[in-house]
C-alpha cells in the first residue's frame, strides 16, 4: 500500500507549476497528506554582475525580490489548504534550486516531490539545464513532473459534478 504523509510542490510560478499545485492539492486530499509549497529565489548577493553593478543596491535589490516571491507564494496557498491539508509555503534562498529542494525534501521527509517541467528542446536543455531533471535524478523520494498543457487526470471539482451528471 502507497502512504504519502509529506508532500512537496516546487513552483517557480509559471503554468507548469500551477498544473503540478492542482496535482499536489489533490494528491494531498486523497492521502489525507501534508502540503509544502516551496520556492527557491535567487541570491542576487551571490550572483555576478558587470561593472555596472552597484554594490549598495544588492542588499535592497535582494529584499525586494524576496518580498515580491514571498507575496507570489502567500497567495497560492488558501485558507482551506491551510486549514485542510496542513499547508505551508516556504521561501527558500540559493542559486541552486535544485539541491536546495532535493536538501529540503530530505530534512522534511517528503514522501513525495511535484514540480512543473517546460519540457524545453534538446538545445535549450543543453544550454540552460533543467532543474526538474536534477531533481529527479538525485531526490530521495519519487517524483512527479507535469507540463502544461498536457493531459489532465485532476479536474476542476465542478467538472466532477457535471461528468456525474
């Protein structure tokens, strides 16, 4: 028998990471599990800027950042997901998204890790990598990529109701 007491959605906020929120609130409901929202923002302190880069900026910069995530994230997360599936959302800071959520995942015991996926070309993946895929390759639990837009089995609860109609 499967048992999910801890699950983890990664968002970065795009579409992709709205469809794996669906999967994850649901997912969480149907195994009467624990929801944790994270996102990881990047260090802007820790980044390399050109020559035209101010110095006395970054401190401001990097709170700004912060703040405008932490507001983005508050808001995915609902009163009755607070309420019914123990959701939390967790503001996390590294230039390596993808080992910070690997590293939360294992200091929380997340049993399971949903994350969005671009689903980028050969080209692209090269030049630029792909998060979900280090995710997936190095997690310590199972994980689920979704894309957007592809075939849906979680459907709007009004949907539900129609197609049992």
């Amino acid at each position: 028998m499967m048992s999910l007491k801890k699950i983890l959605v990664a968002t970065d906020f795009g579409e992709a990471a709205d469809a794996a929120l669906a999967y994850g609130r649901e997912l969480a409901r149907t195994f009467n599990a624990q929801l944790d929202v994270v996102h990881v923002v990047e260090n802007v302190l820790t980044r390399g800027f050109g020559a035209e880069g101010y110095v006395a900026s970054y401190p401001e910069l990097q709170q700004e950042v912060e703040d405008a995530a932490d507001r983005q994230l508050t808001s995915l997360v609902s009163a009755e997901d607070r309420q019914l599936l123990n959701a939390t959302t967790r503001l996390l800071k590294s230039n390596s998204p993808a080992f910070t959520i690997i590293a939360y995942a294992k200091e929380h015991d997340v049993d399971l890790i949903i994350m969005g996926t671009h689903g980028r070309g050969a080209i692209a993946h090269l030049l630029m990598g792909s998060v979900a895929e280090r995710v997936v390759r190095t997690a310590p639990c199972p994980v689920l990529t979704v894309r957007h837009p592809e075939h849906e089995f979680v459907l709007p609860d009004a949907l539900v109701a129609v197609a049992k109609a």
